[in-house]
C-alpha cells in the first residue's frame, strides 16, 4: 500500500505539468486562428502574435516610413495601386506594403563619373513607356516619371528592357525563335460545283430551211464524236445551190477554148458556188463528191461539228419543218469541265487568272485534281462580299460529271524573301502591333513593329525586326491588351536587377 501511495503521490506533479503544457498549445492554437481570422491576407497580427509570444519589437508602417521619406506603397494583389503614404487597399483591404527602392548604384567601374552617381539618360513616363522627358516631370495622374538610366538602357531608342532570371524564365516556359527570311504562301479555301465548260459547248442549227427526214441520234446524254452524222434535211434551196455549182463547172469547160478574161469569169463564177454551199456549213468532202459524180444530192448529212454528250435534242425532230437558227441539238464536251466557286473580296487580290488549285472531292476518296482559274468576274457581289471565279479542270476518262460538288485549294505565294516571325509571337493592341525581344544577358524589351501578309501561322514584318534577331513565341498570356502591355513593361522596369543582387521586391499576387 505504501508503495502504491508513493506513485500517486509522484506522479501528480507530472499529470499537473502535462496538462499545462496542453492548455499552453491550445491557447496558442486559438490564438493563431484568431489571428488569421482578423487578418487572412495581412502579417499585422501574427507580427502582434510574436511580440506578445516572443517579447521583440514589430517593425511598423511608420518605421519604415520615416527611414526612408520617398518611399511609394502599393498592394501585393493590385499592384496599380500606388499611394505615397503607408494605409489599405481601397480595394481588398489589405494592408499596403513598401515598393522595392531603387537598385544599389553598380560598382566604380560601372558608375556613369568619377563621384559614383550613376547617369540619367531622361524619365520616362511609368504609364506610357512612350512618352519621355529630359527633365523630372509628372503625368496627369501626379506620378512622378521614372528614371532612366545609362547602365540600364543601352539602347534608349530600343524601348524599355528588362533582365529575367534564367529560372523565372523556365518556369513561366518562355520560347524564343530565330527572325528567318523565307517566301511566304497564303492558304485559301472555298467550295463550288462543276459544271460544263462554256468554251467546249456547240449548238447545231442549220442556215437554210428544209425538213428533217432522218435521224442517227436518238437520246439526251448519247455520246457523240466529231464527224459523227447526226441527222438528213432536204431543203429545196440547197438542191437549187447544187445545181448551179453543176452548172458553173459545165460553163467553166466550154469557156475553156476562149478568151483569157472569159474563162477567168466562168471559173469565179464556180468558186462563187462553192463558196455559197461552204456558207450552209457543207463540208469539201460533200462538194467534192457533188463534183465528181455530176449530181445534186437530194438531201445533205449533217455531221456533230464537235464531239462529246448530247445535252439537248428537240423532241419530235424527225419529219419536222425546220428553219434557219432552230437549235436542233446541244453538244458538250466533257474533256474537261469548270468549277464554279467564290472567293472572298480580300482573297482576291492573290489570285489571277492562271493561278493554279488543288481540287479534291469526296466521290474519289484519296486523289487530287488539278485546276487553273480561266475567269475572275470583274464586280463584288454586294451581298456576300465574294467574287464568282471559274476553274478549268481536265476531265481524264470522262469520270468528273457536271453537278458534283468540290473542295479548292489556293496556295498563292505572297511574299518572296520577306522578313517572318510566326503569328503569336505577335501582340495586336489595336493600335499597335508589337513583339519582345530576347537580347543578351538575359534581357527582354518590347518592339514595335509593321506587319504585312499573314499566311500559314506566319505573318510578315516589313520593319522593326532584322532576320537573326530572336523573339520570344511563347507567354504572351501574361500581356493581352494595350493597358496590361504598359503596366507590364512598368513593372518591368520597376523590377530590375543590378550586379549586386535582387533587393527586396513587396509581395505580390503569384498566378
């Protein structure tokens, strides 16, 4: 029992201890949430905290404020705050915190004289990086412009450059590309139909009256080759024409024994008859056998003046009266065809006649065709803003038929020996167009720049950049419009290093 009331009474003191060890934690524990409860973004209170905790002095606003009288204050979630005097965010609340100071001055043999201040080149102003003067001065707004100074512009006209250490550009994963020369294409695409071609098409009429009698050709669609008889028309006048030509060749040989200047009547009076039959489109072929058998021929075998597909064919032919100009038949030639599509008013200007297209379609999965513009029409359409142009395409095996429907391809070439950067590297303002370029020793500044045709992911530069120079195609996210590309290349600015290492920089917003 003795031993047993020993190790209770022992043991007391240590269970006394424990718990006020436990109770110590606990009201540091509440303490703590109660501080980051009154203060989730601020130190303020965690400084109180470690003070009451710790017994040391929290630096305070106005500490700071009175080292150093010049100092800005600015918000680490909107950095466009800036304030000349300590106080809170009108915007989040948070207690505002001191803008970095100005880098230490480079060493002696950096320095811009001999009394180790560094040189001004001018000020520029902090909202408009543009926009400089020679001497102190301030904006609209009260700012005061930024000094710019000798070691850290080397190039004033270049614009504002910045130095980014090698591991902030790896990870915000900034790409660089070499500035090339090279030709530059422009794809344009658009869609049409085939149809027959205009220039390959005949009609068959005849230049006489008559009556058909015989028809060889019966169907729309029948395929017909050059020379091919078509149909037989008797024609009262044609016999007559015949006979006069029989006529004039019989004179011709009996003025043969006369005089010179006879003969030469009777035989202009023979060419005249022959000329008269080759008017009613009667081929040699027909007027030399009409010749040499001393016969007129009743009726006269019209032939296809072409060959293709029969378009059209008037119903009812044979037996008809017919007079001259009737369209008796129509006649396509289908070894090739055209492609009507549209082009769009500014596509236009890169395409002429002659220019050349890939067609595809999706009746011949797999193959390609070639096609040349043979016709641009002169006006816009108003309503679509596009130009109608038509297409040759060789019709090999008659397999392309009129109607089918076609993918075209342009590729015209719209720039030779250009200056070319691709299109993201880019930043379009809207007034501006601009692209950032890496320099040595880590350094990036912004350029402006004049851009010309665009095609293919690339777009050409006709001034501000020279081939060999490199800019940077990736991270134009952290810079999207007009405003953010001056704030950017302020903060930059503001942001600089010197040799000597970073100094302190006010905590800010991390995406």
């Amino acid at each position: 029992m003795s031993l047993l009331a020993d190790r209770s009474t022992s043991s007391s003191p240590r269970r006394r201890h424990r718990w006020l060890a436990n109770a110590a934690w606990v009201g540091l524990g509440i303490a703590l949430a109660y501080g980051l409860l009154a203060n989730p973004f601020g130190l303020s209170s965690l400084d109180a905290l470690r003070h009451h905790l710790l017994g040391d002095r929290p630096a305070r606003t106005a500490d700071v404020a009175k080292e150093s009288p010049g100092q800005l204050w600015t918000c680490g979630m909107h950095p466009q705050i800036v304030e000349k005097e300590p106080g809170q965010c009108p915007i989040c609340g948070m207690d505002l915190v001191p803008m970095r100071a100005q880098a230490p001055a480079r060493e002696a043999g950096e320095k811009g004289n001999a009394g180790g201040e560094r040189t001004i080149l001018f000020y520029r102003n902090p909202m408009d990086p543009t926009i400089t003067s020679p001497v102190p001065a301030k904006d609209e707004m009260g700012m005061d412009y930024v000094p710019v100074y000798a070691d850290e512009a080397s190039d004033a006209s270049a614009g504002p450059s910045v130095r980014i250490d090698p591991a902030v550009v790896q990870n915000m994963n900034i790409l660089t590309e070499v500035v090339e020369r090279g030709e530059l294409s422009r794809e344009i695409r658009t869609v049409g139909y085939l149809e027959y071609d205009q220039q390959k098409m005949v009609s068959v009429t005849t230049k006489y009256p008559g009556w058909i009698e015989r028809v060889f050709v019966n169907y729309v669609g029948e395929p017909v080759g050059k020379g091919q008889p078509l149909f037989e028309i008797y024609s009262p006048e044609l016999v007559q024409t015949e006979q006069d030509l029989l006529s004039a060749i019989g004179f011709a040989r009996r003025m043969a024994g006369a005089t010179e200047d006879a003969h030469r009547r009777a035989l202009d009076l023979v060419e005249a008859s022959r000329q008269r039959l080759g008017y009613w489109d009667v081929t040699e072929e027909q007027v030399r056998k009409l010749e040499e058998t001393g016969k007129p021929f009743r009726t006269l075998t019209v032939a296809a003046p072409a060959g293709g597909v029969v378009m059209m064919r008037m119903p009812g032919l044979e037996g008809m009266a017919v007079k001259p100009g009737m369209e008796l038949f129509h006649i396509a030639n289908m070894s090739s065809l055209w492609l009507s599509v549209e082009a769009f008013e500014d596509q236009i200007a890169w395409l002429r006649v002659g220019s050349e297209a890939e067609v595809t379609l999706s009746y011949f999965p797999g193959e390609t065709f070639a096609g040349r513009v043979r016709y641009i029409e002169p006006q816009v359409n108003e309503k679509t803003r596009t130009v109608p142009l038509k297409l040759e395409v060789p019709n090999p095996g008659g397999r392309l038929r009129a109607g089918m429907y076609a993918t075209v391809r342009f590729q015209p070439l719209v720039a030779r020996d250009a200056v070319l950067v691709p299109s993201l590297a880019v930043l379009r303002t809207g007034q501006r167009n601009l692209v950032v370029v890496a320099e040595k020793d880590g350094r990036f500044s912004p350029r402006d720049v004049r851009l010309g045709s665009e095609g293919e992911g690339r777009v050409e530069v006709l001034s501000g950049l020279e081939a060999g120079e490199r800019i940077v195609t990736s991270a134009q996210f952290l810079i999207d419009s007009e405003s953010n590309l001056r704030e950017a290349v302020q903060k930059l600015m503001a942001s600089r290093q010197g040799d000597e290492g970073p100094a302190e920089a006010p905590a800010a917003h991390q995406h």
